[in-house]
C-alpha cells in the first residue's frame, strides 16, 4: 500500500495545478493518444449499458470519454483531491455530473467498499504503485467484463526514464517515486483473475491493453 510519506508525494506531486493543466490540455486537445487507444479497444469490445471503475482516473478521461460513448455510470478512485476536484469539473461541464460518483483514497485499501463494474481502467496508474500485484489483483477482482490498463514498455530507454525521473525526485527531496512492472508479471497476475488479453498496442514508451473476462466474475 502507499505509506502516508508517499501518499503526501503524490498529492504534491499530482496538485491543483498539474491538474488544472491536464484539464486545460483535455479540453483543448481532447485525450492523449495511448487513452485514446484505451478508449477505442474498448469501445470496440462494447460499453453501451456498462459501469466504469476508473483507478487513478486523474481528471477523468477515460470514464468521460465512455460516458459519451453510452456506459451508464462510473466511479473514480484517485489519491489526488485536486484531480477528482478537476474531474468533478468536466463532469459538470460535460452532463456527467449524477452519473459519476468520486472516492478519495489508495484503492487498494478501499476495495473492500468498492463494488464491482463491467469495465475497469488503468491508465499509466500501475507505474505510480509500488505494489503491483496487490492493485491488479484487486482492482481485477472488480471487473465483470473489461479491464483496459495503460503502463510503461520495459525497455533500456523506459527504464532510463523511471530512474532519471526517480533521481531527480531524490534530489527535490519529493516523496514519489515511479515503478516500471514487467508487462509479463501484470499480465500474469491477469490471467489468474481469469481475463485472456483482447487487444495491445504499444508506443515508444507506453503499453497499451484490454483483457476481457474469460468467465463469470
């Protein structure tokens, strides 16, 4: 689980105005490229009718996007206060508003009080998590139907990256730090909730994928 030192990490790091920037950029830009890719792999697997439990959702991309897409509700579970103050923003400016419910906290620690959804997202939330297996194997035991994630490619260059950016965390004496988890070690843990992967793409850095459940949840 995230201790209180990092958990206090991720809510300076990721505050009101890394928020209110990324919100700026969604509204201008639409969603970056590898949620846009989430999105449409799993729209192409249906969402018509579905809930959405959006982990580390930040400011609400994917489940907004589903929710125009016709999926009926969604929940987000995010440390950060000021990205679900952000996500409650868009999902006023965009109609959402009685159709999303917003939770604060490590969803590892309150998945017992989550209830279950047919579509479970991930997007580049499993690099900010120590305990890799532990937010898989729980946030999967949500999913009825879909669980679509976003993490980094273990390649030379991606690793590079998480340890530059951890060291330069160091030395600004921040609390986060980034985790590169093999794409193999997540999809194993995956395929022992019993979901078989439907859909990959990958980027320069990022991996993009959607599991579908093999059988009842």
């Amino acid at each position: 689980m995230v201790d209180c030192c990092r958990r206090e990490g991720i809510e300076r790091l990721f505050g009101e105005k890394t928020a209110r920037r990324d919100l700026r950029r969604l509204r201008r830009r639409g969603p970056a490229r590898t949620t846009r890719l989430l999105v449409d792999a799993l729209r192409a697997e249906g969402v018509a009718g579905g809930s959405v439990l959006d982990v580390g959702g930040g400011v609400g991309a994917v489940h907004h996007e589903l929710l125009d897409s016709g999926a009926a509700t969604a929940v987000q579970v995010d440390i950060a206060p000021a990205y679900l103050d952000a996500a409650r923003d868009e999902a006023a400016r965009r109609g959402h508003a009685d159709r999303v419910s917003f939770v604060r906290g490590d969803f590892v620690e309150l998945a017992a009080a989550v209830g279950q959804a047919d579509v479970v997202t991930l997007d580049r939330v499993i690099c900010c998590y120590p305990e890799m297996e532990r937010l898989v194997g729980r946030s999967a035991e949500k999913s009825r139907r879909l669980y679509g994630a976003v993490f980094p490619r273990d390649t030379w260059w991606t690793r590079a990256w998480v340890a530059l950016a951890n060291a330069i965390m160091r030395v600004r004496r921040a609390a986060f730090r980034g985790y590169l988890h093999p794409p193999g070690a997540i999809e194993a843990v995956l395929r022992a909730q019993g979901f078989e992967r439907r859909f990959t793409r990958r980027t320069l850095a990022w991996h993009v994928a959607v599991y579908a459940r093999r059988g009842p949840a």
